[in-house]
C-alpha cells in the first residue's frame, strides 16, 4: 500500500504539476501516521513502542531533522536549477529509475564511510544511540549528518544532469522507504528483500554485534550484494540492538549534548561502537 501511494502521488505530481514544496512534506506526514498505525496494530516489539518522554524528545530530533533536509536542499537546489537540462536527453520513464539507482548509490557509499571514518561517526552515531527501532526514532540524528547525506545525494543527482521532475519522484520513494525500514512492524517482504530494503534488514544493521550489522542502504538492497554487506536472512534477528558501548555517546534525551558531541576531543572507532 506505501509503494502504490508512492507511486500515485508521484505520478499525480507528474502530470498535474503539484507543487513540489507541498507535496512532499504532505507526503512524509501520511507516511509516518500510516506507518505509526500499522506499529500499534502489528507491532514487531511491543517494547520499543516510544513513551511519553521518547515521543518528546524525537519531536525535538524530527525538527532538527527537517532543519537539516531543508538546509541541504537550500544548498544545492541553486545547482540543480543550473545544472539540470531544460530538455533531458532520456524520456522521464527512463530517467526516474536511473536517478533512482544514481541516488541509492551516493546514499549508501556515505553512509558505509560515516561508519568507517571516525570523524563522520561523530555525528552519524547520534542515530545508533536508541535501543530500539520504530518510526519515530528514525528522526534522530544530528543535524548536520543529514545535511551532509542528503545534500550528497541530491548534488550527485544535479551533476548527473538529471531533471528536477526525476528527482522530485525518486525523493518521494526514498522517503518512504526511509521511514519504513525503520517501522516496527511484524512484516515480512521475503524474497523481495534481495530487491527493496526492508525493517528486517534495518534492524540488523543497528544491531549491537558487528558481524551482523551491515544493510547501509536505506532504499535498495543492489549496493549490500555488490559491496558484500547484505547479511539478511530469513527469520534473522538482531543480538541486541543500539551501541555496544552505551557511554561513548550522549543519552538521546540529553539533545544539546549529542548536538555537540562531536566537538569532543577523545573518540573510539565506529568498530568499538556499534554495528
């Protein structure tokens, strides 16, 4: 049901020419309060349902998170206007499936990297720190990690020359398949996690135990295969799930403290961290 209403409100934006500023944030709401339903009606862990304080506390995060996606469309939107070609030299049929894989890919290559380099951990990590998975912790991160991610993948999408109509499309996909491997639903999507990104592959990759812990695409599940770091396996589930040293990062609740937390001096290795 998510991917059809994807799909019909992209093509409704398509052809009825929706305004995009609209249509998006529009877009985003019903997915979360569709996705925030199905979480009470078939929850996977009845126990990672937020309370009252958690609820507070990733409204702040999902603010933040906004703040951050708005900056970094601010940024490079000036780009896309300039680079993208009035007359796109592929039919948009070709062009939205493209734009989608050329996505997909800066998506994932950052973020492996902010899991490798321990100065990008600074800031993805905040998004490790909940010890449990649902929709609405999927807004916490650190600000300036998501103008980092999605500022990368909307750039390589203007430098590849693909139309604003493309990206707006794949954007919509993008955000709910975002959202939704972050649900804490009972659902099962089987042979087509070898396809789609999945919550039973999502929450292994916040797995605590590092062998297990790979999916870094959000979207696709193409780049895990060709890169070796697709792990999923029918029935899987993660050994635990959060950091495997709870005091290298602030509480999620403490918020100005993870906001500067890579400001610190001293930092372990994502490896010693989490998965």
């Amino acid at each position: 049901m998510l991917l059809a209403a994807t799909v019909l409100t992209a093509a409704g934006s398509l052809t009825g020419h929706w305004d995009p500023g609209r249509v998006s944030p529009l877009f985003l709401l019903g997915t979360v309060l569709y996705l925030s339903a199905l979480e009470r009606l078939i929850p996977h862990q009845r126990e990672w349902h937020p309370d009252g304080a958690e609820w507070r506390w990733y409204g702040v995060y999902f603010l933040l998170t906004m703040a951050g996606g708005a900056l970094a469309q601010f940024l490079v939107t000036r780009s896309v206007r300039t680079l993208s070609p009035a007359h796109p030299a592929l039919p948009l049929w070709a062009e939205i499936p493209l734009a989608l894989l050329g996505g997909s890919l800066a998506s994932y290559l950052v973020h492996r990297l902010e899991h490798a380099s321990p100065l990008l951990w600074r800031l993805h990590g905040v998004h490790h720190v909940p010890r449990k998975v649902n929709v609405a912790n999927n807004g916490v991160n650190h600000v300036l990690d998501i103008v980092l991610a999605q500022g990368a993948v909307q750039l390589t999408l203007a430098l590849a020359g693909f139309s604003s109509r493309s990206v707006l499309a794949t954007g919509l996909f993008v955000v709910a398949q975002g959202y939704f491997v972050h649900a804490n639903i009972d659902v099962r999507i089987g042979p087509l996690n070898h396809v789609l990104a999945s919550p039973e592959q999502h929450r292994m990759h916040h797995s605590t135990e590092l062998s297990e812990a790979g999916h870094y695409g959000s979207d696709l599940s193409c780049w895990d295969h060709l890169f070796g770091s697709f792990t999923w396996r029918p029935g899987r589930q993660p050994a635990g799930i959060g950091l495997g040293d709870t005091s290298s990062f602030p509480g999620t609740g403490e918020i100005l403290a993870s906001l500067l937390h890579p400001l610190r001096r001293r930092m372990r290795r994502p490896g010693g961290e989490t998965a």
